[in-house]
C-alpha cells in the first residue's frame, strides 16, 4: 500500500532528536509498516526548509514532503494556516502515484478535518489517530459549542477513527462519533530502541551523581499541563524530609515554550532553593540510557487533555523495568495498576507526590516487583509488531470493503 501518514509539525531538536510523544509513535508506526513493504509518503509542516534534508536522511524509509510554517500558536489557529496546504501536498503526491490510505496523527480532533477531506475530494481512504482526549471544559458556552461541533465534524467522516485509549474512546462516543468507526489501538513501542540503552550505573558517573543519591526523572515539556512545577515543589519537601534525592529532568526548548515559562520555572526553583539537586538536559538522544539510570520516574501531570493520553516516555521508562509514580488523570490508570505496575498519586499535590515518592524509596523489594510487572505489562501490551499487525488489518479491511 501507498499510505500518506500527516502530522501538523515535525521539529527536530538537539542531536537530531524528534520532539513530542505524538510525532515520535507515530513515527515508530510508519517505520514498522515501511519494513513491511508499504510505501510511507509522510506530509507535515516543518520550522524552516533548511530543516528538510536532514530530515529526509533521518527517515530514508519515508519520502518526506512538507510545508514551512513558522506559526507557534494553538492547534486551531495553526491548523487554519497550515491545513490547506497540507491538502495540496497530499493531492499532489496523489495525482503523482495514486496514495490507498491517508492517515493523520494529532492529540487534536480539528486535525481529522484533514484526513476527512482527502476521503471527500481525493476519494483516498481516511484514518486519523486521535492521541488525547477531547476536552469538554470551557467556560465560555458558545465557545464550547463550536468546539465541539468543529470537533464531531472533524472526525464524524474519517473511515476509522484510532484512540489509543479507552477514556479517548469514551470522549468522542460522547461527541458523537458512531461507534462502528472507532478503534482502539493503543501506541507502539520500539523495543530496539530501548534496547540500545547504556548501563544506567556508567550514565550516572558521567553526569556526576552520587551514588547515595535517589534520582528521579522528569520527561515532558515546561507547561503548566506537564506538572513539573508540582514536581519541583515536591523535591522541597522530599529534602526537608531528610531525603537525598536528584531530580533529572529533560524539557523542550524552542518556539512551542515561551520564554516567560521558563522564567518562571527558573524563579520557581530559586525561590525553593533546590538548584543544587536538579540536573536539566534539554532534549537528548539517548533517552533509554537517562531512564535506565533513574530510580523512579514521575508522570505529575495536571490532565491529557493535550499530552498524549498514554504518555510514551512513561511507557518506553516502564518497557527499560523502571517504575513510575503518576498522577490519576487521563489514560494513565488504564496503563498504571496502583500497587502492580505503577502507583498512582493525587492531583495537584506536591505534598502527595513527596509523601509517595518517600514509601517507593522505602520499599525497595515492591519497586523491584512494580518494574517487573510493568515491564512484562508493556511488552505484551504495547509491542510494535502486535500495534501495527492490528493497523494493517484495519487498513485491509477499510481499504477491500467499500463503505
């Protein structure tokens, strides 16, 4: 099959690395279904065209196609720019060598607009993956309103609707959507990827952490949504509590994080007067040999609704055996059993988060056994060839079955 897979952006940061736990499933997806033998056309939007031909080196699997846009506000207003332009590259590529399946990845529903319109004008069969849960909470009534209405006719056309989640299921069965169009298949792991991982013990001698400190990792972004925040004012207590602990923590840098954030973060951590226990990386390539060296990894989120339901950094952490602490919001009780795979803590609690992290390092027998069962948990459940075996299929069906 020809299959056009579409994302609204593609940035490429330090050391090449890709950033965003959508782009990055959805990458390991369309390189799995590449070494099948399908031919993968992927279409997105990049910062600057200079970025183009290392990117095209980075994924010799795919042919890259793109537009440049260097717009950096919400989903919505993004998408009004970046959209139509899009259309007209798939169009393209599809009057060059017919394209069987058009397939996008957002955490966003307005993105399946552009799946839906390929189904309409080209007459391409349309997928779209919706990796985060639609949110139902505004103020403002006739805002959310026209969201909502913006988001049901989104998705309403698309031929198969991908969550990843049950509770993303759930949303857009409230919204609408006929259930006969919607499946769930959660995200994929790269097993080899992870497998690449350095012995966490060395990591943590070249980063110059001692080695009776606790360390603890952080994976995500500086918004308010992430938690780091939360999880910071945690390490204040875990310190007056007489606890050595090393907080690592590898953020995005760049245009989607504004500079008034990070000042603000930075006088966060000033005025807590934990600098000395915190080591910021920014994004790094090797990011299964920071997890293997840390002893809990913390998910501290405030909601999905944008991050992805089923975080994949918490996955791939847990695919490596290491055992995550996380707040119950979202997706992420689905993945996380308190007590057998994970545990889970309370809302916005710094003092909660502590208080949890402080039993998990006190019972070092149960963190032994979490990431045991975590692991096992993962790789039967997240494997890339199960994933993409139950894709093809739907891709089969779809595309053998008119509707």
């Amino acid at each position: 099959m020809r299959i056009c897979i579409v994302t609204s952006k593609l940035i490429r940061g330090e050391s090449n690395a890709f950033i965003g736990g959508v782009v990055n499933a959805l990458l390991v997806l369309a390189k799995e279904l590449a070494k099948r033998g399908h031919q993968i056309v992927l279409v997105t939007a990049l910062e600057s065209a200079s970025d183009a031909e290392t990117i095209q080196q980075l994924l010799p699997w795919a042919k890259v196609r793109y537009v440049t846009s260097l717009r950096t506000g919400g989903s919505l207003s993004r998408g009004l720019e970046v959209a139509p332009r899009l259309m007209r590259v798939i169009a393209a590529e599809h009057k060059l060598n017919p394209v069987d399946i058009v397939h996008g990845h957002s955490g966003y529903p307005f993105w399946g607009a552009l799946p839906s319109l390929a189904k309409g004008w080209l007459h391409i069969r349309a997928f779209h993956t919706l990796y985060c849960p639609i949110s139902y909470k505004l103020n403002d009534q006739r805002q959310l309103l026209l969201r909502t209405w913006l988001s049901r006719e989104s998705l309403r056309h698309v031929d198969r609707l991908i969550v990843i989640s049950q509770n993303v299921r759930r949303s857009v069965l409230h919204l609408g959507v006929a259930e006969s169009r919607v499946v769930h298949i959660p995200v994929a792991i790269d097993l080899e990827r992870l497998a690449s991982a350095q012995r966490g013990a060395e990591y943590r001698q070249q980063l110059g952490i001692s080695s009776d400190e606790h360390v603890l990792l952080f994976v995500g972004n500086l918004t308010e949504t992430k938690g780091l925040d939360l999880l910071l004012q945690a390490i204040r207590f875990l310190r007056e509590d007489g606890r050595r602990v090393r907080l690592i923590y590898t953020v995005e840098r760049g245009p989607t994080i504004s500079q008034f954030r990070e000042r603000e973060i930075d006088r966060l951590v000033e005025g807590l007067g934990i600098r000395d226990c915190l080591t910021p990386l920014g994004v790094v390539p090797n990011i299964p040999t920071v997890m293997a060296c840390c002893d809990l990894m913390i998910v501290p989120y405030r909601s999905t609704d944008g991050p992805s339901d089923y975080p994949l950094a918490m996955l791939e952490a847990m695919a490596l055996g290491r055992p995550v602490v996380a707040t119950r919001v979202g997706g992420i009780p689905e993945i996380i059993e308190h007590g057998v795979t994970g545990l889970l803590t309370e809302l916005e609690s710094p003092r909660a988060l502590a208080d949890i992290v402080s039993y998990a390092l006190d019972h070092a027998e149960l963190l032994a056994a979490i990431g045991k069962h975590a692991q096992r948990f993962v790789m039967d459940t997240f494997n890339c060839h199960t994933i993409v075996d139950r894709l093809e299929r739907e891709y089969y069906n779809v595309h053998n079955n008119a509707e």
